[in-house]
C-alpha cells in the first residue's frame, strides 16, 4: 500500500517495519547505546512499558505527549522486548503483547482510515473483508475467550467465517498479540542481560509485588481440591502424569510460589531427585518458553484430575478463581 507514516504515527506502531528501521539508523551497536545518555532514556521508557504492561487499568491518553525522539521512543519498545526476553517469564512476555496490542487498537480507533488499513494490511488483515478462512479464523481467535467467537457460535459456509459489523477492530488487536507473543522470547546475549540485570531485577520484584497483592500470603489450607490430591498424591509417591506435574506447578508458580518452594512441594515425595525437579519446575514456570497458566476445571476434568469436588466448586471454573474465593471467604466477618 503507498501510505507513508510520519515518525510520531510511527511511534504509535513501533512493530511496523518501517518504525523499526527509523530505530535502527539511530542505533548502530546496543551495547554502545545503552551506554549512551540516549540509550538511558530510552531505557527507562522501557520500563516504564513494562510496569503499565503489569497494571491492569490502562490508559494511553497521555502517550502522544512522551518528550523522547521518535526514535528513541521505538527503540523504547524494542528494549521492553529485550528486558522481559531476558527475565524470562512467560507471563510478562504475555502482559507486554497484550498491552502493546491495545495500545496499537486504542491509537488506531482515532486515527486516520488509510493509516488504520495500512497498518492492518501489514499484519495480514484486510479491513474490507468479511470473511475469514476457517484455518485463519481459528487460529486468530484461539486465545480469545468470549463465546461468540466461538466457531460453533458463528456463520461458517464454504470453509469461511462470517465477519460482523466490529469484528475486524478486535481482531487487528488479537493478531497484533499474537505476532509480539510469537516473537518472544529473542535470543539476547549473556553480557546484554547482565547489563540489564538491576533494572530486570526491579520489574521481577515489582511483579511479584503485584502477584503477593492478588493473592496474598500462600495459604496451602485454601488451595481446590484438585491441587490438595495432587500434593497428597506426591506425598504418597504417586508419579504424577506430565498434567499433573504442570497443573500444579503453574497453579503455585502463578500464585507467588518460588522455584525453590515448588522444588519443597515435590521434595515429599520417596524418589525425589532435586536436579530433575528442578529442571521440571523451572521449564514449566516459563523458563524454557513454555505456556504456564494453570489449566482450567474442564481442562482438569478432561485429564481425570478434578477430583473431592465440593459445594464450592459448583461455582467455579478455575483453580485460581478457588483459590481466591476461599481466601477471601476466610476474611469476610461471620
């Protein structure tokens, strides 16, 4: 398409090809950059994109007002992606997609047409159309979970979906995240994130800050049924199934357990071997790239491992949202 961004719409849309090469003629070596009293800015608005990444009220009302270079502000975007590339953690490699996504979708609901359909046709999405291959489709929205975009739920004639009237918006969005989560994690060298490490090591402190405010202190006593067997089961030397092993450790990773308390967990059962353990926990709580949320109940179901199902579990269909109902049952006045 011949539309040509200015650099501050550039700034909007840091993934597009185009914002990337105006960053890259700025930047020549990254090592030398961060060095420099432009890479610092740029830095600390990396950052700050994180940090709004792990808020979940988001506004992007002020952006259009950063004070940074056009270049510097892309170049912003690209060390967010190194930092969380380097931390590791698949959860903030999924908080800074979906928060890159809806910034991307907020600027775009305001903006030009023409730079709207550029910008979707750069990532594969006609804005004209009104159907959507099966294939395509399905893969677009596997991660969204409102049910009307389930395919039992649509208009599919002839291998294609129907579209309706605001479909297009929020899937410009889900596809945007889903190429930034796609990408992620980069191979960033070594002496890069040991460089890195003080400001790694404040977004990890502050987001495990935000997961102790969500769940408060671990509290084995109001853990579902289903992850109390799973315990129970270790004790008694069961071998868990590869599902097992993954439901719990995600359920405890993602409740504020460390490596080294879900390591305790498993260390209770009789052929506990602390190199492979920790090599498990350590790969299922996303240090290999592996998706860690915690299954939900039908998954559970479907595995054979929702099992002592009580009065409480009739009103829910997560082990996280369990966990939390119990916790805050135990604070509310009798």
């Amino acid at each position: 398409m011949d539309v040509v961004l200015d650099h501050k719409e550039l700034t909007k849309y840091p993934f597009l090809k185009e914002s990337q090469q105006l960053a890259r003629r700025h930047v020549e070596s990254l090592e030398e950059f961060l060095a420099s009293g432009s890479g610092a800015m740029a830095l600390e608005r990396a950052k700050d994109r994180i940090i709004a990444a792990l808020n979940s009220k988001r506004s992007f009302q002020d952006e259009t007002t950063q004070n940074l270079k056009p270049e510097l502000e892309i170049a912003s975007y690209a060390l967010a992606r190194v930092l969380v590339s380097c931390i590791g953690d698949r959860s903030l490699i999924d908080r800074l997609a979906r928060y890159e996504a809806e910034r991307a979708s907020f600027f775009l609901e305001n903006d030009d047409p023409l730079i709207r359909q550029f910008v979707a046709w750069s990532i594969g999405i006609n804005t004209e159309a009104t159907t959507l291959p099966v294939t395509e489709y399905v893969e677009l929205v596997s991660r969204m979970r409102d049910r009307r975009w389930r395919l039992v739920n649509r208009d599919v004639r002839q291998g294609a979906v129907r579209l309706e009237p605001g479909d297009i918006d929020e899937l410009i969005r889900e596809r945007i995240r889903f190429i930034l989560v796609d990408q992620l994690p980069l191979r960033i060298p070594p002496a890069i994130c040991e460089r890195l490490r003080p400001i790694a090591n404040e977004i990890t402190a502050l987001q495990q800050q935000q997961i102790l405010e969500q769940f408060g202190d671990i509290e084995e006593e109001a853990f579902p049924p289903c992850i109390s067997a799973l315990i129970q089961a270790i004790g008694a030397g069961t071998n868990l199934t590869h599902m097992g092993r993954f439901a719990i450790t995600s359920f405890l990773h993602t409740i504020g357990m460390n490596t080294t308390g879900i390591a305790e967990i498993f260390s209770r059962a009789p052929d506990f071997d602390l190199d492979m353990t920790m090599y498990q926990v350590e790969h299922i709580s996303g240090r290999g790239g592996t998706e860690y949320t915690p299954p939900s109940c039908a998954t559970m179901r479907t595995f054979g491992l929702c099992t002592n199902k009580n009065k409480d579990c009739e009103r829910i269909s997560h082990p996280l949202s369990y966990y939390r109902f119990r916790k805050n049952s135990k604070k509310r006045p009798k």
